[in-house]
C-alpha cells in the first residue's frame, strides 16, 4: 500500500532542494517540509527576516513568505529532519570531479554517498529516498546498496529517482506548471507503491497526465538525455552561427525558418556567446563518461562534440572582438555587461563571461564588469578560479566591477553583452556613446540589441551569427 505522505525532509538547501521544496510546501500545505543543509550561512540566509534568500529566483521570496513558519523549515539540524520525515528528497551538489578516476568528466557522488550514509545511520523508520540531484545512471543503486548494507531492523528503504527539470530564472513558474514530472522506481510492488506516493505529492497541483512513471534507470538516463539534448540545440544553432557570419545568412531568420517546422520547434534555438549553467557541461560530460564506460567510444564521441563547439563558440567570439578591434585590446577598456550564465540568476557556475575575461586578462585589456545580480565577492572568486596563475590583486589591477551598466560603459572603447538581461536593451545608448572613446564598438554576444538603432547612432556593431558591421 503505497504511504501517505506527511513529513518531507530536503537534503540541501541549495538551487534545485532550496525553490523546489519550498513549493511542494506553497501547494501542499498539509504537508511539513523540512529543508536542511550544512551550511550555516546558506540556512541563515534562508531564514532571514528581510527574506534575503541566498540564490535569486523570480518569485521564490513570495513562494518562501507564504509558506515558512507555517509548514516550511529551514535547519541544520540535519539528523532531526532525517528521523522525522517519510520522504526525503537527496537534492546536494553533484559537481564533475576535480580528481581521480573520470576527473574533468564523472561527477562527483561523493556529497550523495555522505548523504545517504547519513540517512542510513539515523533512520528509525521507513523512510522513502528520492534521488533529486542529476546523478549518472545507476546511483540510485550505489544508493540502496549502501542504505540496504547499513539499515536497521523494522527499516525499510525505497529509493526513487525524480530529477528536477527546472531551469533557473524560471524555477518558480517551471515548478508551478511543469512540462512533466518524471519518477523512476524499480517496478516491484513496493518500488511502484513509493512511486505512487510521491505521485500524489505532487497532485496537489500537477496534472495527473504530466507525472510520468518509469523504471529507475529510463528516469537516471531521461535527465542526462534532456539537458544533452537540449544543449545538443544550442551548439548546433551556434555551429550554424559561424556559418552565418562567413556568409551573409542572419542566424535569427535561419533558426526562425529551422524552428517553424513542428518536428523541430520554435524554443531553444537563440545562438549566443555559448551556454553556460551547472548542468548541461556536467550533464554531457556525465554521458561522456557512462558511453566510455560502457565501451561506445562513437557515441562518446558524438556527445563530445556538443561541449567542444561550445567551447569553440566562447573562444571564437573572444577572438572576433579582438580581431575587429584591429588585432589588439591591450590596455583598452572593454565593458563587459553581464556576468550571470544567463537572464534572471545570480548564478555564475560555467558562464560564457567567465571565459571571456579569461582570455581578456592574457591580451591585458581593462575591463569593467556589470552584472545587475552577481555579487562582487562571487565574481572575484571566479576570476580567481580561472585564472589560477595570476594573484587576485593583479586580476584587481586590470579589472574594475561596477555598479550600473553607464558606470561600466563610461570611458570604455567596447561593449560586451555577456547575458541577456533586459535592461541592457534600456539603456540609453545615445549617453553611453557619448561617454566613449571612439570609434565605439558593441560586441552583442546574446543577439539582445537593436543592432540598427546602434549603427545609427554610430556604434560598430559586431552581432554572433551576422556578419561584421552589417545590420
Ligand atoms: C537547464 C535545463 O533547461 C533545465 O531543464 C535543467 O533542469 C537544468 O539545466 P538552466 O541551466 O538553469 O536549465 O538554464 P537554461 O535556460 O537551460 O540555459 C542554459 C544555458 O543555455 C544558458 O547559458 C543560456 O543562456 C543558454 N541558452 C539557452 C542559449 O544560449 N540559447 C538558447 O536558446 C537557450
Ligand atoms: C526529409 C525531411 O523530413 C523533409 O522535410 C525534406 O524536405 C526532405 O527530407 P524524407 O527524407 O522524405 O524527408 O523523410 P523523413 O520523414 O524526414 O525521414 C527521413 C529518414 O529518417 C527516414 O529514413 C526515417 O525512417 C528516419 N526517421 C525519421 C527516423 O529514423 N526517426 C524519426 O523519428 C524520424
Ligand atoms: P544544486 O544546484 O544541485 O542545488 P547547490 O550547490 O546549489 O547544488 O546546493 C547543494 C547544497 O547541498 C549545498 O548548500 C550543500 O551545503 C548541501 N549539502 C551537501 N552535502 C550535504 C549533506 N550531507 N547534508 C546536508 N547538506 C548538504
């Protein structure tokens, strides 16, 4: 008989545990929801009066208000929240490991291995374990091996994999309306009976149609399938990118006319910069791995590709601002605006700027960094990371973070549009360009401005997928 579901524990209060469990409290208000993690200042943060949450969400500051204190908590306590509950959500960081076997590509299972031994140690009755976090395939056995090994008499564990499908900028909405929920189980009795009870979890608000049931290893497998295919998207519009530029094609009317046909769909199809984020690099690079594993070098291969292009896409942009700014930025100041992977995060993890400013800081530009989310600390920190060889006080020599877009421009001799945020399209441009050396160049890396409009007002405009100075 499948439980009825009363007290939910999250692992990790992090961008995927943290908006998603605070809306499975929002919808399901009969319901506790306790979500812990390590980290004192994260959970700090979560429980702040001024609601200063530590990751930016549209929406989830209305979400958390609704909802903590009534059935929503947030804890360090992570031993209390584990006894507690019937269903525990796993939801800690996988990142690709830094060394050892598979380093640069397997992630690393080593904060859901600690996890899960954890719940095994302090479990006093049965408990439902759902894998959140984007694992390779088969941790959910890894999972139940080490839970089965170490559980207590009268405990039972079943384990489910439920990968999230959100994307950030848009959690709240991808939460409240999702395309599908996917749960895996092993199809035995029991595994469907815990399947059906997360299932009615999330019947409080999901259509019934759009809960997909699978075996555990279609569900492991569909995640990594998802965002590889997706990405699999991006680097062919932007492989398609470089050809516009070569040739006069415009890669907007190209993937509006591609994106037309039903079969391929209008969405996800805007060349850019490249893409960024903590799951799709991750994600491939996990599929990578498990191809090579299981001895299929070709679709190993093929996998590669995606991240190679994309690397190729952020090189080659670099490249094309350099060689339009008559082969050199050496000691010319460039604006970079945006530092976020994307519109509508604070988070940075893989950005496209990132790399950008790398490569900026060998050709010893200056540059100016507007980012309206990313805090100051998180971008010296990933500057630092990518460039292991130079100390921070001299990245801090070529670089300056400002606080509005017109304080970056100001002086500059370039423009970088790194991430799609809206206001950079109100700026007034008219000010910027009177503010800068000339001849003033934009560099559009996310097919954002009105190159038109710029031209007129004298700017050089360099767009992806244009070629150069044509509108
Ligand atoms: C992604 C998946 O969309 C989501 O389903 C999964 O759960 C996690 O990974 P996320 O990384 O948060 O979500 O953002 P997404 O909107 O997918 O964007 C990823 C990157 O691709 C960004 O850098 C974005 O700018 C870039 N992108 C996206 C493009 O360059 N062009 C596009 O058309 C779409
Ligand atoms: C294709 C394009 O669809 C069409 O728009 C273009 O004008 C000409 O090329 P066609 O080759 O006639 O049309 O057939 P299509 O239905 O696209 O199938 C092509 C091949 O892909 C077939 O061998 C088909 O069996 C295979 N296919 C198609 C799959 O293996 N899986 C699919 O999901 C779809
Ligand atoms: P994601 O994007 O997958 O949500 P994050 O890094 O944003 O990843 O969040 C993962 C969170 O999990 C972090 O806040 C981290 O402190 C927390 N965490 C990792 N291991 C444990 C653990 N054993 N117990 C509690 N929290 C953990």
């Amino acid at each position: 008989m499948p439980v009825q579901v009363t007290k939910i524990c999250c692992i990790g209060a992090g961008y995927v545990g943290g908006p998603t469990c605070a809306v499975i409290a929002l919808k399901c208000p009969h319901i506790q929801v306790t979500i812990v993690d390590l980290s004192q200042p994260r959970i700090d943060a979560w429980n702040s009066e001024d609601f200063e949450l530590p990751i930016y969400e549209p929406g989830l500051v209305d979400v958390v208000k609704g909802c903590r204190g009534r059935n929503l908590f947030f804890s360090t306590d992570v031993d209390k929240g584990i006894k507690e509950a019937d269903l525990i959500f796993v939801s800690v960081n996988t990142p690709t490991k830094k060394s050892g076997v598979g380093a640069g590509y397997a992630a690393d299972l080593n904060y859901v291995e600690l996890a899960t031994r954890q719940i095994a140690s302090v479990a006093e009755s049965s408990k439902i374990v759902v894998e959140k976090s984007t694992v390779p395939c088969r941790t959910a056995e890894s999972m139940r091996t080490i839970l089965e090994a170490n559980s207590k008499p009268g405990c039972r564990f079943d384990i489910l994999s439920n990968p999230e499908f959100l994307a950030e900028g848009t959690a709240i909405s991808d939460l409240f309306t999702p395309d599908r929920v996917l749960i895996g189980s092993l199809q035995t009795q029991e595994g469907k009976d815990a399947c059906q009870s997360l299932a009615e979890v999330y019947s409080n608000w999901v259509p019934r149609e759009r809960i997909l049931t699978v075996g555990l290893w279609s569900s492991e497998l569909s995640k990594l399938a998802a965002n590889a295919m997706l990405a699999q998207r991006i680097s062919s519009v932007n492989a398609l990118s470089a050809i516009c530029e070569a040739t006069g094609a415009n890669i907007d009317e190209v993937a509006g006319a591609v994106g037309f046909d039903s079969r391929v769909g209008p969405k996800f199809l805007k060349a850019s910069v490249g893409f960024g984020g903590s799951c799709f690099q991750k994600d491939i690079l996990n599929l990578v791995y498990l191809s090579e594993s299981l001895h299929l070098p070709e679709v190993a291969a093929y996998w590669r590709q995606v991240v190679d292009l994309n690397e190729y896409q952020k090189r080659r942009f670099g490249k094309r601002i350099v060689d339009t700014m008559f082969n050199t930025i050496t000691g010319k100041r460039i604006a970079v605006l945006g530092f976020a992977f994307k519109a509508d995060t604070g988070d940075t993890r893989e950005s496209a700027a990132i790399t950008l400013i790398r490569d900026f800081l060998s050709e010893r530009a200056r540059i100016n960094v507007y980012d309206p989310k990313v805090p100051e600390s998180q971008i010296w920190l990933d500057l630092e990371e990518a460039r292991p060889d130079i100390k921070l006080d001299a990245i801090q020599k070529q670089v300056s973070i400002c606080q509005s877009a017109m304080e970056a421009c100001a002086d500059a001799e370039a423009i970088v549009i790194a991430t799609e945020w809206k206001e950079f399209k109100e700026i007034d441009w008219e000010a910027v360009y009177a503010n800068m050396k000339k001849p003033a160049f934009v560099f559009d890396g996310r097919l954002l401005l009105d190159a038109a409009a710029l031209t007129k007002i004298g700017f050089k405009v360099t767009t992806i997928g244009r070629p150069s100075h044509i509108v």
